[in-house]
C-alpha cells in the first residue's frame, strides 16, 4: 500500500445526503415529552422556536435527507474535509495499530460546528425568518451561528455565558466580525435574566441561563427563531456529513476502522462520524467497535441517569428521554467547555442503552498529555474537547502495542486549539488538576429530576 498520510475527496464526490440512523434502529427512540401534560410534542409545539423544515427533519423517518444546493455551495469553502494517517503519532507510540483522524478543524470557525449552523441558517432564511437567538458557553457555538447567518443574511443575536465573556474575547471578537451582536448573560434584555440579576448583580451566568434567555426572545420577538448547536436529532442529522466522507476516504484508504472513538458533550461530533458507520455495522458490512468519551468531571453516559430531563436549567425545554446529571447539575469549571453539558443527544443515549456503543470517562491531565503529544507529533494543536478522544485512542493504540494486534483506530478532531490556548498554557504550568464527580454531588442533581 502506498505511504499516503492524507486522504481527501474531489469536491465531486462529496456526499450529497445526510444520514438518519433512526429507521435502522432495532426500536426507535421515547419521544420528547410537553413538560406540562406530559404527552409527546407536536410539531406546533416546537413552531415558535424552530422553522417547519427542521422540525420534519427532527421526527423524520425516511433514511437519508438531501443536501440543499445553497447548502453544499457552503459547505464547498471547506469540505470535504480531510481524513489523515497519523503516522508520526503511531512511530512515537511504537504500536502497529493504525490510527488516522478526521480533522473537522479546517472550517472557518474551526470546528465541526457549522456543518449544522449553515443549513439551520438556510432552512430559518428559507422560512421568512430574518433573526436567529443563541447561547454560547466558550464561544465555538456562537461563532458558527454568527459565520453561517452572515452567509444567509441574518440577524444573529448571542447570548454568552459571561465568565467566558470576561475571560475570552477573542471569540466574541469573531462574532462580531462576522455581523453578529453579542451579550453577556445574565442580561437586563429578558425577563430571565433580569431575574437572576435582580438577586445576584454578579451573577457569571451558566449555560442553562443562557439558553432561558436566547429562548425567551426567539419566543416573543417577530420572525426570530432560536438555533441549538448540539443534543437534537436534527443536529446530529447534518453532522453525518463528517463519516459519510470518512467512509469513502476509508475506501481510499484502502483499510476498515475497528475501533472508532470520539468526545461527548452533547453528542454532535460523534453521533455525525459514528452513525454512518454504525449503519454498516448493522447491515454486517464491517464490525468496528464505537465508543465515546466524556470528561471525568462530566461523565454523563457512564454515572448519568437514562431518565426525562430539561435540556436547560430553567425547565423551560421540553422534556428529553436521555443520560443526565440533572439539569441542575454544574460542572467543574474543565478546561474543555463544550464537554460540560448536563444532559446527552436523546439519540446517542438511545443508541447507549442498546448497547450499540461504549462509554468511558477521563480526567483532564491525561486528556492535555495526549494533546501536547499529538502536537509534537502531528502538528495540530487539539481542542480541549477532542483531546478526551486523542487520550482514548492513545490508550487503544497501546494496548495494541502490548497485545501485538494491528488494530485499525479511527478518531473524530473536531477542532482546533488556536483559540483555546490558556488551556495548554495552564497545563503547561502545572495547573490542571483532575475533578472527579463526588457521589453526593451526583445524588444531589439526579434527586432533582422532574
Ligand atoms: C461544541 C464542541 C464539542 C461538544 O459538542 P458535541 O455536540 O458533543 O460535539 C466538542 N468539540 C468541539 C471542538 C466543540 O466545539
């Protein structure tokens, strides 16, 4: 086989569909529940909040969904993305495994993130509306939104949490640049957050906050609507663009995946390289084992309840079958921010319980140590968020050394660190400690549940 450490599609054959993994499911997933009749919700349920076309495609059965054009014409800037060999990882590690990521890193916000922001900017433009609302923790979410509204025309309104708007401009920066206005949450701008100011003026926000108030004003305001960047099956539909490509640079690659890994927070990442190979797996194409990682601090799949749950702190969501701390819950403030969500996509929990997938958890300080050596080694500077794959990956392939087997690892990077740096640069120093999740702290959230 010749010595290839890249794969990369023409842009002519990129896929031009997404996958919904849901009709190949031996059953399908509990159905989101009203919070106050406790009844499955209808689509006029979801109306004020999100365009008809994203509400079919959440409750959808057919298999595939076709790309829009405008849509593709988008994602052409930066996809197909690449698939790489990590050579110079394997020699440094001396395993025969073969190991090779898909690097979602090269999009303009540098991210996996706006493989749903684009088409969710498309469909509201498509519907009349003229103004999105969201919130965003670190940043990566709301820089997306804002890239894919400037694309379609839209107004883009951020609310973010606001230690990270004190602490780490450089994302809000980028938002404004591309068009977007940004707040920091709480706000005097809704009644939520004048509420949570009135009894706490200093009030650093969370992400549950955040999320009350980009709500409320897709709610009340004309031709607004609100966009979520991660959890919901729809977002995890637009997201299988990443192993649909993977898939066919596989078949470049002339290899198989054994074993895929990929980093939870709320599931998009991996669900969207995951479930096009789960496909295969099920039609008895191939056998690769799938397993997700989680932070230690936030180990919502392997200590989380399988229950009904808000998707935010106020209870103002509908209610999600999924693997929760409690909506309650706050995390330790890790360093990988968009791993600190309290709940799991309802499709990935689903997929969990069927025993489809496994889940492991890691601390911190191993997941910055994989992340400085595959720096050293690759020349990419991971995501905190995809270092918690990198680090499982790295356990495999050693394993592998151990054991002799050439096993092939397949793992999802779904970003890049440039703006992330005060991370490393704690690790760097010494400063990262490892939090694992006390008991009490964990029966005190779940005893909160609806
Ligand atoms: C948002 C984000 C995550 C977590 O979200 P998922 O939906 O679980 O993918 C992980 N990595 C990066 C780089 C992110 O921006």
């Amino acid at each position: 086989m010749a010595e290839r450490t890249k794969y990369i599609l023409d842009e002519a054959d990129m896929p031009a569909r997404w996958y919904n993994v849901v009709p190949d499911l031996p059953e399908p997933p509990p159905p989101p529940l009203h919070p106050g009749t406790r009844e499955p919700i209808g689509p006029d349920d979801l109306a004020p909040l999100f365009p008809q076309a994203l509400i079919a495609q959440e409750v959808t059965t057919e298999r595939y969904v076709d790309i829009p054009e405008e849509v593709l014409d988008v994602y052409r800037l930066w996809r197909p993305s690449p698939l790489f060999r990590a050579r110079r990882l394997e020699k440094a590690l001396g395993t025969p495994a073969r190991i090779y990521y898909k690097y979602e890193g090269v999009s303009p916000v540098g991210s996996h993130k706006p493989n749903t922001a684009v088409p969710q900017a498309f469909y509201n433009a498509a519907e009349g509306v003229t103004r999105l609302t969201t919130e965003t923790g670190a940043g990566q979410w709301g820089s997306a939104l804002a890239f894919a509204c400037a694309t379609f025309g839209l107004e883009c309104e951020v609310w973010q949490v606001r230690a990270s708007y004190d602490q780490k401009p450089y994302r809000k920066l980028m938002m404004e640049t591309f068009g977007a206005t940004v707040h920091p949450s709480p706000s005097e701008l809704t009644a939520s957050g004048r509420v949570i100011l009135a009894a706490d003026p200093a009030s650093t926000g969370s992400l549950g906050i955040a999320i009350s108030e980009a709500v409320e004003q897709a709610a009340q305001a004309e031709n607004t609507r609100y966009a979520l960047g991660s959890v919901l099956n729809h977002v995890l539909l637009h997201q299988t663009i990443i192993g649909e490509e993977a898939l066919k640079q596989f078949e470049l690659a002339g290899d198989t995946p054994d074993v895929l890994v990929g980093c939870t927070g709320g599931g998009s990442n991996f669900g969207g390289l995951a479930f096009p190979f789960l496909r295969e797996k099920l039609a008895g194409r191939m056998d690769p084992v799938i397993r997700a990682v989680e932070p230690a601090a936030c180990p919502t799949l392997t200590r989380g309840k399988y229950a009904y749950d808000f998707g935010d702190t106020a209870g103002l969501t509908p209610l999600l079958k999924m693997h929760t701390l409690g909506h309650d819950f706050i995390p330790d403030p890790i360093h990988a921010g968009g791993l600190r969500y309290h709940g799991m996509s309802p499709l990935i929990s689903h997929i969990y319980e069927l025993g489809l997938i496994e889940a492991l958890a890691i601390g911190q300080e191993d997941c910055f140590a994989a992340g400085v050596q595959f720096a050293r080694t690759e020349g990419i500077i991971p995501a905190p968020e995809p270092t918690h794959a990198l680090a499982a990956c790295i356990q495999e392939a050693l394993r592998c050394k151990e054991t002799g087997e050439d096993k092939v690892i397949l793992t999802a990077l779904c970003g890049h660190a440039h703006l992330d740096l005060p991370a490393y640069g704690a690790y760097l120093a010494g400063n990262i400690s490892d939090h694992e999740l006390p008991e009490e702290a964990l029966a005190q959230s779940l005893a909160g549940l609806p």
